[in-house]
C-alpha cells in the first residue's frame, strides 16, 4: 500500500526506520527487532540505503522480505549516489517488480571519505531530479526529507524552504524531517512551508538519545542542535548508561505526545537499529492518544 494512502485514518502514523545490517547474522537480529516492534502495527518501515553500491542489495532484498514475510509496509531509502540514471531505474525496477510501493528519494550524503557531493558520470545531482524520475516513470509513492533546522549545505531557511518546495513539485507525496529535539523548530517550519504552499504531510524525526557521546558527535555532523536543557541532563547521566537512555525515552515520549497534540500526522522513529526505547515511547503513547487533545 502506498504510504499517502495512510494518513487521515484516525491514528497518526508510527514509523521505524533501521539501516541494513552487513551480515546475514546481523540481517536475522534486525527481523527480530522488527518483530519486537510489530505488536504496535507501525504503519511502515524504512530501510536505508548504502552510498556506492554497499548496501543497495541488501536493502532491497530486506524491504521485500519486510513486505512479504512480516506484512509491514516497507519504504526502501534510494539515493542518488555512485549510480547513473540507468543503474537508478535498473534499482527501481527491482523495488517496483519486488512489489514495494514506497521509496524515499534523497540526493545522498558523500561518499566516505570525500567532503562535497560530486554528481556521478550520467547520473543525478538532487533529491528533487530523483523525485522527477521516480515520477515520470514509476507508480511509487515518494518520500522526501526536509531539514526544520537547515540542511548543512544550506545558506540558510529560506533557501531551505525553496528546495523543500522544489522537491514537492517534482513529486514528494510527503515529507520526513531530520532530527530535532526542540519542537519548536517543526513548528516554525511546517508554519513557513506552509505559507509559501507545501501542502504535503509533513512528519517529524524523532530519535531517543541512548548515548551522549554519540548523539553530541551525530547532531554536530548534521548541524542539529540539542537544548541546553537536554544536554545538561544527559551530562548528568553520563556515567550511568541507563539513566542516559530513560532520560532519552522521557524526552522523547514529551516530544512526542505535544507534537500529536497539534496535529503532526504521525512520528518517523530512527531507531538506530534498536527497539526498546522506541517501544517504550510508542506504547506510552497508544495508552494516552494525545492527538485527541486535538479534536476535543
């Protein structure tokens, strides 16, 4: 089923995402993550997809094994990087002929190593281009990534907003953002991309700190920003890995429960592979139902 076919059914959508695993070991501990976390009828999953080539197949083969075996609608992560445009469509035509209805269409970070995002030889040089592709030649339902607190590479929220905007005319059916911690940063965006005429779905990404250490190192890359509040707690925890991960689950669960409040369409969860924080924050939820506020 095609995710934009989900919302307005009455519960905001729930969402994991988890990256593919290097061995067929590791590829059976995440199905059993996944299955962990099948219970709370996510409405997808996502899996993402590895820069030049790495882990392109295995993601493929997992989001059909996703669909297929455990009934959960996958949506497979599809970059632009290291591929020409008619290795990308080889790519597709695998998605669309394993019976997969959801890809989310990003431009890609750089290769490891390399600094700047260097268009491959034939191939794509934007999130958008890849979004007019999948368009104009795929009966796929689009994902696309928006930035509340700017992309790196970005001059600043207005152009920000401008690329988002580029993005949905090219085909974007809905949007999932990057990470934050404030919601006021949602909040502010999804006002402005409003106003300049984005009208699609527009879900947060929300990830549970487990560790301070590496989730200072990850925002710093990704040009996030984590409250003074937040980090203060966390530091305080630091020398006990529990305390940092309940610290993370409650944070997340306020997060969480005030965005539904105000009518986010759902949550996309990027969980790192790992599943107890995530079921934590999604069971407390269901209980509460806080998008109910809304309608009262």
């Amino acid at each position: 089923m095609r995710i934009d076919q989900l919302f307005g059914g009455g519960r905001p959508l729930f969402s994991f995402e988890f990256f593919p695993p290097k061995t067929d070991a590791g590829v059976e501990r995440l199905f059993a993550t996944i299955a962990a976390l099948r219970d709370l009828d996510p409405s997808f999953v996502s899996v993402t997809y590895g820069a030049g080539g790495g882990t392109r197949t295995r993601t493929v083969d997992l989001v059909a094994r996703i669909k297929h075996d455990l009934a959960i609608e996958p949506m497979a992560h599809f970059t632009c990087v290291g591929a020409s445009r008619s290795e990308l469509r080889a790519v597709l035509d695998t998605i669309r002929d394993a019976g997969v209805d959801n890809v989310l269409a990003l431009r890609g970070d750089p290769p490891a190593g390399e600094t700047a995002f260097t268009p491959p030889r034939e191939g794509l040089a934007h999130g958008a281009e890849l979004a007019a592709m999948i368009k104009d030649g795929y009966d796929l339902c689009i994902g696309g990534a928006c930035y509340p607190e700017g992309h790196p590479e970005s001059t600043g929220m207005d152009a920000e907003l401008r690329h988002t905007g580029v993005k949905v005319a090219a085909g974007v059916d809905f949007l999932i953002t990057q990470l934050f911690f404030d919601n006021r940063h949602y909040f502010d965006f999804v006002r402005r991309a409003r106003a300049i005429g984005i009208d699609v779905p527009i879900i947060p990404g929300i990830m549970p700190v487990t560790n301070v250490e590496q989730i200072t190192r990850f925002t710093s890359r990704i040009g996030a920003t984590i409250p003074d509040a937040l980090l203060r707690a966390l530091n305080d925890r630091s020398d006990d890995a529990e305390a940092v991960v309940q610290m993370g689950v409650a944070w997340s669960t306020l997060q969480c429960a005030e965005l539904l409040a105000a009518g986010a369409p759902g949550i996309h969860f990027y969980t790192l592979n790992r599943s107890p924080s995530t079921r934590a924050i999604v069971s407390a939820l269901l209980v509460a139902e806080p998008w109910r506020r809304r309608a009262d």
